[in-house]
C-alpha cells in the first residue's frame, strides 16, 4: 500500500569493515599521490587521489535511497538510478558482495522492469520496504 505524497530519505547501512577499507585506501592514494607529486607527476598524483580518496569518500558520504510517491531515487556520490514503483516486481534480502550502491553486506536485492535488479543496503530495512509499499517485509 502506498502513501499519498510520501517523501522518505533512507540512509544506507556501512559495515565497519568498508568505512576502514575506504579511510585506508584514501590514506595511501594521499600518500601515494604525495610522493608522485614530489618526483613531477603531479597530473597522475592528482588523478590517483581523486580516485582513490575523493571518489570512495564522496560514495560513502552521499549513499542513500530518496522514495517519493512514484519512484525510487537511488544516490551513491556521482551515480544515480531512478526506478519507478510500479516497476519493481520483487524485494528480497541477499548478501551478495557484488559491487552496487550499498555498503553493507546486508542488502535487498530489487528486481525491477522483468528482470533487471539493484542492491540496496538502508539502515533500517523493515521501513524502507514499508515505505516503497510493494511487499510486505521479510527481511529477517
């Protein structure tokens, strides 16, 4: 069941282990990029640091899931997805580790449009599927 003119940001769950996986690998693209910087290479330093450390913070930082009336508006730094409520066909939890804009390994995956899916991680798993109104949760 749907609510009229509902407008619900989720944020998304991060294990542990990815935040310090993500504060480590900035650390050495910093330093990595540091030392580039310092034989000449400041071009590759800074391309290393903008992937390396930019990129993976802004993810992190930015990751959540805005349901509106009509669709799903996924966020995860520069990548986004909109996928229409009516189009998703099934909600059901995974633990898959396949890259997607969820950073936890407690994720739902998503079928939508046949059979195309999107893994999502909200902190808060029981009222994320409430509110997108598609299913009734089961997500223990």
């Amino acid at each position: 069941m749907r609510v009229q003119g509902l407008d619900k940001i989720h944020s998304s769950r991060v294990d542990n282990w990815f935040l310090l996986l993500v504060v480590a690998v900035a650390i050495f693209s910093l330093l990595a990029a540091t030392l580039l910087s310092l034989r000449g290479l400041s071009l590759l330093g800074l391309i290393l640091l903008l992937l390396g450390a930019v990129l993976p913070m802004w993810v992190v930082m930015s990751t959540r899931y805005h349901i509106t009336e009509e669709d799903l508006l996924v966020r995860a730094g520069p990548f986004r997805w909109r996928l229409a409520l009516s189009s998703i066909s099934k909600i059901e939890p995974c633990h898959n580790g396949v890259i997607a804009p969820a950073l936890s390994r407690e994720r739902i995956k998503i079928t939508y449009q046949g059979s195309n899916s999107l893994m999502v991680s909200p902190s808060d798993r029981y009222s994320f599927i409430m509110d997108l109104g598609v299913a009734e949760p089961d997500v223990d």
